[in-house]
C-alpha cells in the first residue's frame, strides 16, 4: 500500500454504536498534586512558577526530581477485575488505557523503556496485560489503548526538536518500536495516539506505521484510530476526530468524533486536593452525553486513579449513575446516528436522535417541563404517530401548527419517576 494519509475508513462495529466509554488516566510516577499532573511538571520544572516551586520545596526533600516520584507509583489495590466491573456498570462500550504518557513511564515491561516502566520500577506489574486480559474475561467491553508520541525528557526527542525536526532519531528508537510492541502483545481495538509535541507526521513516520496497521498487523480488521498522528493531522485525519481536549463542537459534524472529557474540571489525573466542586455533576455529564450524541460523537470520560490503584468513591459514583441512566435511556444512545435536526428549535435544552432501523425519533429532555407539557416544532407528525415516555409507557399528544405536536407528560412523584437526570420521549411514525 502506498505510504499516505489512508483515512477516513469506516469505523469497525463496536465504536459507532459504543458511544459513553472510559478513559483511565492512571497515576503513574506523579503525585504533586497543586494542579493537574502533568500541568505540575510543567509549571514546577520548566516554567518554575513559585507555587509550584515553593510546594515542592515545602513537601520534598532537596534534589528532589520528577523521576523520583516513580518508585511511589505502588498499585497495590489495583484490581483489574473490579475496574471491568466498574466500567461495565457505566454502560460504557470501550476503554481506554493509558499505557504512557508523556513522561515516558510504560505501564508495561516495554523492551524500549528500560527501568522506566511499571515492570520495573514501582508496581513491578504489566498493568496493561492484567487490564486487557480482565476486559476480555470479564465483559464485552473493548479495549483501547492511549501511547503518547513524544516524552518530556527524552534526550533524542529534545535532540530531533532542536533540529527542528529534521533528525527523527526518537521516533525511530523509541515511539515506532512501542507502538508495534503495544499492538502485537495487546491487540487493541482502539489505538489513542496523542502528544505530537509539535511535530508533523512525516517526523513520526505515521502513514507507514498505519499503513502497517491496517493492512497487516493483529488487528486490521477491527482497529480504529484518532487523529493525533502528526500536529498537522489533529481534526484532519483520523478514523476519527478528537480535535481539542474536551471537543464539543455543537453542531453535527460530517467526520465521526468523540468527545474526549475529564470529570474533574481542572485535571486528567487524580488530585488530592481537590474539592467536590470541582467534579462535574450527573447531571452536567448526562446533558454532555447527550449533546455528544445528537451531533454524532462519541463520549469518552476521563477518570484518574491514585497512586496505589484505586478508583476514588466520586469518580465510581459518577460512573455508576451513568449506567442507572443509560439502563432507562440507552434505546436513545446506541445504535443510534444524528438526526435532521441536532436539538429543539424552541423549547430549550432538548435534544434529537434517530434509530433508522427502527425509524424512531428520540427527543431527550434535559429539564421536566414544570407545566407538565412540552412542545416540539421539529418533529413533523401523522395520525398514527406515537409517543412513548422511557421507563414509563405511552404518552398523549396533540398536533400544534405550523407542524410538531404538544406532549402531555404524566403526573409522576420523584419515586415514580423512571429516572432521575433526564428523560426521552421515543417518537414512532414521525419524520
């Protein structure tokens, strides 16, 4: 095949109709905890801002460096099995697992991370191994794979940047030998690329690498990959687009995408620090699910574990809820593709989305209309159109004009409600 951008290529069953998945940030060799992770580093080492600095120094002993953080890195709670369970319960369809980020550090033995993965240093465990196998076990969940192209440290990616990328020495002994490892020892379905650290794709060698993947690796009939090959790829070329971290773009796109978010507001990893308010309701990440959807995306949730494995009580909650919601409301969520209209024309906070299979119309409310009715314009009807309330059973309706119908929904106390955080109203025989 020849060496070029061969995207866009249809995305294999399992993604499309998978939409709500997990992303695990996992807390490898970092714990200063004053911001996001990754963001400490930065601000405390290269921009050597003075909270940051003055943190460090308050906490740590002299000399003290990012790498010494590694052998902190524990997972002695880390269950592999309880994490499906988790995950599976979120009514999420695949995970994704970061294997390395841009520290460097592996989560697995890898031959080209020598003394600076969870093999051995730290855990002294293949984490990636003990979570593919308990996926593959356990559930039908998928599983995705997150590698980082470039690392902060690495003597040979800093060599080839001051040349302005004109060397590619790193690529070439450090980010392509990973990447084959990952996809022949792992078999991923999902393959998360990010951190071009502001290089193109011709640095990083991608189209070779996906031209192997696609055509002649384990997986090349069910893998699907984003776009983050190259700093000139990212919302160009991409089984499918991520564009920006927390890409929400409001409207439907003609590109597949995913939504990738945290559910804490300020970080990727896990904080200490960090307080309640900083963690997105159930009922803003239903309402981001939602908004996802009706514009044909993807959402995948960012949860960060701590240094010794565990998945905090807030981000299980939050998981868990989700899958409450999706058990009354999936039927609107998977299998399902943008509809004509993305949202209510007039009455606000109410999205669409569409089964062609079943030719039904879904209408999910964001806010129970204190009136006790609820008007939707775009939605064209017919004598035989029906409505049903999710969870509840079918719903009144009378015709308005120009075109829509007016909804009567049911006096229901809070326990009879048949969910808590949003509801859907499936349409049958209207257009």
């Amino acid at each position: 095949m020849p060496v070029r951008w061969c995207m866009p290529r249809p995305a294999p069953t399992g993604y499309n109709p998978a939409v709500p998945s997990a992303l695990s940030s996992s807390d490898r060799p970092r714990r200063t905890r004053k911001q996001s992770s990754w963001a400490s580093r930065f601000n405390w080492q290269q921009r050597k801002l003075k909270p940051y600095v003055d943190f460090m120094q308050k906490n740590y002993p002299p000399g003290f460096h990012y790498e010494d953080f590694a052998p902190q890195f524990t997972a002695e709670f880390f269950d592999a099995k309880e994490w499906t369970e988790i995950f599976a319960s979120s009514g999420a369809k695949y995970i994704v697992l970061t294997t390395k980020h841009h520290e460097g550090f592996t989560l697995w033995g890898s031959k080209n991370s020598w003394n600076w993965n969870a093999v051995d240093i730290g855990p002294k465990r293949d984490l990636v191994d003990e979570m593919a196998s308990a996926l593959r076990a356990n559930s039908d969940l998928r599983l995705g794979l997150y590698h980082s192209l470039f690392e902060w440290f690495n003597p040979l990616f800093q060599t080839d940047a001051a040349n302005a990328f004109k060397t590619n020495y790193f690529p070439t002994a450090k980010t392509l030998p990973e990447l084959y490892e990952l996809v022949v020892k792992y078999k991923p379905e999902v393959l998360w690329s990010d951190g071009p650290g502001g290089a193109p794709d011709t640095y990083w060698n991608s189209t070779a690498f996906l031209a192997w993947l696609y055509n002649d690796s384990p997986v090349q009939d069910t893998v699907v990959t984003n776009d983050r090959w190259g700093l000139n790829t990212i919302c160009k070329h991409g089984g499918y687009y991520t564009c920006t971290d927390r890409y929400q773009p409001g409207h439907l796109l003609k590109h597949k995408w995913e939504n990738c978010m945290t559910i804490d507001k300020k970080s990727w990893g896990y904080r200490r620090n960090a307080p309640l308010s900083n963690y997105l309701t159930i009922n803003t990440l239903v309402a981001t699910l939602v908004e996802t959807v009706s514009c044909g995306g993807n959402l995948l949730m960012n949860i960060g574990p701590t240094h010794d494995g565990r998945i905090v009580p807030i981000f299980e909650e939050r998981l868990r809820q989700m899958g409450q919601w999706l058990r009354v409301n999936g039927d609107a969520i998977y299998n399902t593709t943008a509809w004509r209209a993305q949202k209510e024309s007039t009455t606000p906070r109410v999205w669409y989305t569409f089964k062609p299979q079943e030719k039904s119309v879904f209408a999910i409310l964001l806010e129970w209309p204190s009136n006790g009715t609820v008007t939707l314009h775009e939605p064209m009807t017919e004598g035989l159109t029906q409505v049903e309330l999710l969870g509840h059973g079918p719903l009144q309706w009378d015709p308005v004009e120009p075109v829509g119908l007016r909804v009567f929904l049911p006096l229901l106390s809070v326990g009879q409600m048949p969910c808590q955080w949003a509801w859907t109203l499936r349409l049958t025989g209207a257009t």
